[in-house]
C-alpha cells in the first residue's frame, strides 16, 4: 500500500510556519472536532445520497479528517479540498489518497464543509466501496438538520404551520424507526421516495424549519414503542391497513376514514395506457404476458382498494396483486389501489381516487384539518389513533 501523507499540522522535525498561538487554535479545533463526533454518534441519520457511481466532485471547506472504518484509525488530517473521487477494483482514490480500505468517513466539525457534485450536505460523508467496484455515498447528519432538508420535499413550506409540525414529527419518528431497524446495514434511509426524499442543505425553508424546531425530538410511540410512521399525499377517503400490505399490524396503521381529503388537488387522476406497454412492462418484471385481452379486479379490502387484478392473455391467466401492479407500471402513474379499470380499443382506461400506499398520515388531509383550526396533536391522533407523541 503507498504510504499515506501525513498532515503538515502532524509533521515533526519541520520548523512551522506558524505562530504558536494559531497552532494552538488548530489543535483546540480537532480535539473541538473529536468530542463533537463522538457526543452526536448516535443521533446521526446515515442516508445513502449516491449509490453505484465511478467517481464524484468532492469539496471541502475548512479543517478535515479522514477515517478508516476498517481499522478504527485516522490516516489524514488537512484542510481545504477540491477533488475528484474514483473508485475502482484498486480501490478509494481520494486526492491521491489509496488507503487499504473500503469504507472510508470523511469528519469536518463545520456543518457546511461538504458540496458533493455541487450540493452542499450538512454533517461528514462516509464513501463506500461495494463489491461491484462502485462507490456508496453516504450522508451522517444529524436526525433534526435530516429533518430539516425532507420536510420541503414532503410538504409546501407555505402549509399551516400545525400540518409541518405534523409532518415533522411523522418524518422523525419514521427516521428513527428505520435506524433502530438498520444497525447492521451501510445506511439507514435512502434519499428518494422509497424513504423519504433528501435534498440536503439546498432544501431547508424558513417555515419547514421552524416546524422541525418546534418539535425537536418528538416521536410517536405506541405502547412504548417508537412506530414506522407511514405517510402518503392523498388517500382518497379511508387510509389503508399496513398488515395488508406490509404484514405490520398496528392498531395505530390499521385505517381511518378521512374526510379532510377531499379537495386535494391529488383526490382523483386518470390514466390510458397501451395494452402492449403494459405487457412489456409486466414481461420486463418477470411475468411472461402476451395480447392482454382483458384486466380484471378480483377482490377489494375494507378501505376499498385492489388486493389482487387478473390479467387475461391469449394463452394464460396472471393474478397480481394491485400493490405489485402498481411498482411495475409505475407509482406516479397508478397512483393509488384504489381505481376501476376498463378495456377501450387497444387502451387500458385506468380512472382512481388517492395518490400513495394510503397508510398512516394522509398529508391533504393534514393540511385541511390544519386550515379548520385542528392542532398537531389533534392531526396525528385522528390518524395515528391510540399513539402518545413524546421526546425521545
């Protein structure tokens, strides 16, 4: 392995080029940045921000220092950065930097030294090599800065201030759920719709930030256990059972009826689509279909969505159920169970009401009930029925 630099501020036998005071300061800064890492461990959120890339920009600004994870040791410490990062089946290559490592976690104890392909993160990033030789990125950020760069993607920052606090602490109780869940994985949330959608620094408000202080720390539990808080844009009138769906049986995620959702803007949508694109999409997925002749719903649950479609072809019957259907023609496209489905030509005519997977807080309803003067805690009871919110 080619010997790794050490730091100017670590040099011995090299007189300095600086005075004893600022020295001193720079010592003071990354023992300031040792406690800081350590105190906030265990309140990071680790989100992956990039999955499966070559190579990046990576900037620093400010003092630094770079981890190696597989031997618990600090191999550089500098200040100031401007790189490329490539990863390959040699390894890390970090500004000439190849330590025998694969994972790697880069520390700064400024909360905006990091731009990654020129957007800025809160927190220290930890670069992964995977076993496809591409590189994992990933984001450990503090769980209320986390909060503060979701909440603009999940709800308009010009939304009643009691749906942000509602939505606040839904997404922070989520988060939390998902890290007790993933000790043992590289990364605890995604930065997409699978999780919830991350944008970093770039993406905090003023409003959305306030509701985040506001609620600092506040989680819901359910008979002392801290819940997955599922959320979703619209549900269309009653939100789902999470036991249908994901086998999770809550009383909390058990269903409601809402009706606050009714003027969504998301309450109903159409969709056509070619019979031959929907059986290239279903072949693509590993369900061998050909000349769709007709689709079919076979049964609804209790909040009236799809449980399960049939698909006729020529030679063959395919029973699927709705939430399978759903991620494989498309999520914005069916965007909820809950439609009708009809034949016209060589279309399928796909007419529903709702957009998501219908379980927990309906954030339309959210608004609505905050607009008619409904509180936070009023919101999230109504919709998450027998749960106590508490800081954790």
């Amino acid at each position: 392995m080619k010997k790794i630099q050490k730091s100017k501020l670590k040099t011995k036998n090299r007189k300095p080029k600086v005075k004893t005071f600022e020295f001193l300061l720079v010592v003071l800064t990354f023992t300031f940045c040792l406690f800081t890492f350590d105190c906030y461990a265990e309140r990071n959120v680790r989100v992956a921000i990039i999955q499966d890339t070559s190579a990046l920009n990576l900037r620093i600004k400010g003092f630094f220092q770079i981890k190696d994870l597989k031997k618990g040791r600090i191999i550089h410490r500098a200040r100031n950065i401007n790189t490329t990062v490539i990863v390959s089946k040699d390894g890390i290559d970090l500004a000439g930097i190849k330590p025998d490592s694969n994972s790697l976690l880069i520390e700064s104890d400024d909360p905006q030294a990091f731009t990654i392909n020129s957007k800025p993160f809160r927190g220290n990033i930890q670069l992964i090599r995977k076993s496809n030789n591409k590189l994992l990125v990933v984001n450990h950020i503090d769980l209320e800065d986390y909060i503060k760069g979701i909440l603009y993607h999940e709800a308009s920052h010009y939304w009643p201030m009691e749906a942000l606090k509602a939505q606040a602490i839904v997404s922070r109780t989520y988060a939390v759920y998902q890290m007790q869940e993933n000790t043992s994985k590289d990364f605890d949330v995604t930065n997409d719709i699978y999780s919830q959608v991350y944008g970093g620094q770039v993406s905090e408000r003023y409003r959305t930030s306030i509701a985040v202080d506001e609620t600092a720390g506040m989680v819901i539990f359910y008979k002392g256990k801290i819940i997955p808080a599922y959320f979703h844009a619209t549900c269309g009138g009653h939100t789902e059972n999470a036991a249908i769906l994901w086998g999770i049986d809550l009383v909390p995620l058990r269903g409601v009826v809402c009706p606050f959702c009714k003027e969504s803007p998301h309450y109903s949508w159409h969709y056509d689509l070619s019979l031959k694109e929907i059986a290239e999409k279903l072949s693509a997925a590993g369900f061998k279909v050909k000349n769709i002749k007709s689709i079919a719903i076979e049964n609804k649950d209790s909040s009236g969505r799809i449980t399960n479609l049939i698909i006729k072809s020529e030679k063959q019957e395919l029973k699927i159920s709705a939430k399978d259907f759903r991620e494989i023609i498309g999520p914005n496209s069916i965007r909820s169970a809950n439609f009708s489905v009809r034949i016209e030509g060589c279309d399928a005519v796909f007419e529903g009401i709702g957009w998501g997977h219908g379980v927990g807080l309906c954030q339309w309803g959210a608004y609505f009930m905050a607009k008619d003067g409904r509180n936070v805690e009023q919101i999230l009871k109504y919709y998450y029925p027998g749960i106590d919110v508490k800081t954790f």
